[in-house]
C-alpha cells in the first residue's frame, strides 16, 4: 500500500462533497474538503501535505474554480489541481487554467476520477489495486441497477458510487426514459429513483415500472417530506450518505 496523498476538495454543495469524499476516501486518499473560497485557502496555508486541490468550477458567490485555483498555487507552488464540471462550453477559453492541472467533465464515473488523479499525482491510488496481466479473471454478470434523476449532477454521484460498489449502472432523466430502458434491460433488479422528476413522477414510474416487472425493487429518494408513500417501494432521504448507499448496493447484490 502506497502513502495516501493530501487531497483538498473544494465543492459548495454539502451532497457532491460528501460523496466524492466517501470515494476517495475508499481509495485510500487523506481529505479535508471546504465548501467556499476562503475556507479553501486557509486549510492550504495551514497544511503543507495537501497535493492536490479538486475544485468545481461554479463556486458559491463571486468564486470560481479558475480563480481559487491560481491563489492556491500562490500558496503552494507546486500544487496540482484538478477542475470538475458539469458545463459543456470550452470554459478554458474563458479562464486561463494554472499550471499542473486538467479537468473532468460531469457526470463521471469512479474510475475515471481516479485516473485523473493517477495522471496528476504520478501515482496510483494506495488501495486500488494494478491489474494482474497474468490471470483471466472470471467473468461474472454484475447485479444492475437503474437511475433516474434529473438533476445531471446528482445523477452522475448516484452513477459513480454505485459503479465504485460494484454495480453494472444504468441511468435516466426521466421516467420515460427509464421505462424505455426496463424493456430494453431484464438484467436490472433495481430502480433508484428520485420523486420530483419532470412529468412522470418517480410514484407514478413505481407503479408503471411494476407492470413491466413485478419483480423489481424499487428505491425511492427525496429531499422533501411531503412525498406521497408508495406501498412496496423503498424510501431513502437526501442529501445521500456512502452508508445509504451501501446499503442501497447490498440489497441490489442479494436481490
């Protein structure tokens, strides 16, 4: 086991940081995390050991990721920076990125963040194990789960934690969609699906989803308390946990 690098994780969203955190944390990684700007420079001055900043782009208030990013090297020269997004537009046309640094586009997937910090860092994550040429692994089908949330951010953390536990992921924006895939897809076992979806509520996609597959189980989450109950359904709150999630893929294995 290699030495777990410093990582300063820098998101204004409570969920995304508590998530990408159980993430990397299960890598082996050591993370602080800060929610703004000036939070985020404060933990960089008082430790030295941090080697690489995880920042998104759009930041609370008048921050950004850009701009934290070149007063951090200030600080630390020779800090890394990895930027992460969920915008399409070539944003580096518009902020000159620092040195040392690459960026992710949003939704991501487990792997793909890690190899990001593979590249920056030199150095494979302390408990992610290198793949062993010699030996034909046994191929077995993953239990499989469906997604279905609309806000793309949340979709993509509920994506990445699943993947990273094991799950073969798939995923909608909407119950269209997500009923589109069931027919498509008999391998799925579980649907994970938020409540307040645009047009066909994540209720309404229960019921109908039980008609294509009497067999699911089906997984609800909300921020909101005045939910409507579905009998038969799970229910789990937001903002989400890496033990909801846990628990989440533990039933979906032994479905």
């Amino acid at each position: 086991m290699g030495k777990a690098a410093r990582i300063l994780l820098v998101d204004d969203r409570d969920d995304v940081r508590e998530s990408t955190r159980a993430l990397l944390e299960s890598a082996g990684y050591v993370v602080v995390e800060a929610a703004a700007e000036e939070q985020a420079l404060s933990l960089l001055a008082s430790d030295p050991s941090i080697g690489l900043l995880i920042t998104d782009i759009v930041l609370g208030g008048h921050s950004n990721g850009f701009v934290l990013a070149q007063r951090a090297q200030r600080i630390q020269p020779g800090l890394k920076v990895l930027y992460t997004t969920g915008y399409a537009g070539n944003l580096e046309e518009l902020y000159p990125s620092v040195r040392g640094s690459r960026m992710l586009r949003k939704p991501f997937r487990a792997l793909a963040l890690l190899r990001e910090i593979d590249l920056l860092l030199d150095s494979p994550a302390p408990v992610v194990a290198a793949p062993d040429h010699t030996v034909q692994p046994r191929v077995s089908p993953k239990p499989t789960i469906l997604v279905v949330e609309d806000d793309a951010r949340s979709r993509g953390i509920a994506v990445e934690l699943f993947d990273g536990l094991g799950l073969q992921v798939l995923s909608a924006g909407d119950g269209e969609d997500a009923l589109m895939i069931l027919a498509n897809h008999p391998e799925i076992s579980t649907v994970f699906t938020d409540i307040r979806l645009p047009g066909m509520s994540g209720s309404d996609l229960a019921i109908e989803a039980w008609k294509l597959r009497p067999d699911l189980t089906i997984v609800l989450t909300s921020a909101y308390t005045d939910v409507s109950h579905v009998p038969g359904t799970r229910f789990v709150p937001k903002p989400w946990s890496k033990e909801i999630f846990g628990l989440v893929a533990g039933s979906v294995a032994r479905h």
